[in-house]
C-alpha cells in the first residue's frame, strides 16, 4: 500500500465521519426547529387559556361584589323586620 492509498483512506473516513456530523447536525437543527414551533403553538394556547381565566377571574369579582351587596341589603330588611316585630311584641305586652 502506497502512502497516497493511506492518505486517501483515512481522508475519506475523515469525510464520512464529517458528513455523519452534518447528518445529525441537520437531525438535531429540525428537532430544534419542531419543538420550537410546538412551544410557540402552546405559548399561544396558554395565553388564550389565561386570558379566558382572567375574565373568569374578573366576572366572578364582579359577581361577588353584587351577591355581597344584595347579601347586605337582605340583612338590613331582615334587621327591620325584626325591630318592627320587636315593637309589636313590646306593645302587646304593654297593653
């Protein structure tokens, strides 16, 4: 065997273990690229799914400050019901 055939041997498996290189290389940049779009298709997701929880969130304030005030207002007109009965019972036990 010559020292060229040598050279040319070892070039040549240089350049297939190069090329493997590339290959995955090429593998792991479309992966990347795949993921990256399936992280951005779940970022918007996401952010539709907060958004929907936020004005969730916003209603349900919303409806707990009316039930509190309606909560309030029955407490007032329970609370002179009972002064009106109150009256009514002392009156009778003062006749």
């Amino acid at each position: 065997m010559s020292v060229k055939t040598i050279e040319s041997e070892i070039s040549a498996a240089e350049f297939h273990a190069l090329e493997e290189k590339v290959y995955r290389t090429i593998e792991m940049l479309k992966a990347a690229r795949e993921a990256k779009a399936t992280a951005e298709r779940d970022t918007v997701r996401l952010r539709e799914q907060l958004e929907e929880r936020e004005d969730e969130v916003e209603r349900m304030r919303s409806e707990m400050v009316a039930f509190r005030k309606e909560r309030e207002d029955v407490r007032t007109r329970v609370e002179k019901m009972l002064q009106q009965i109150e009256s009514l019972t002392a009156a009778e036990s003062q006749a």
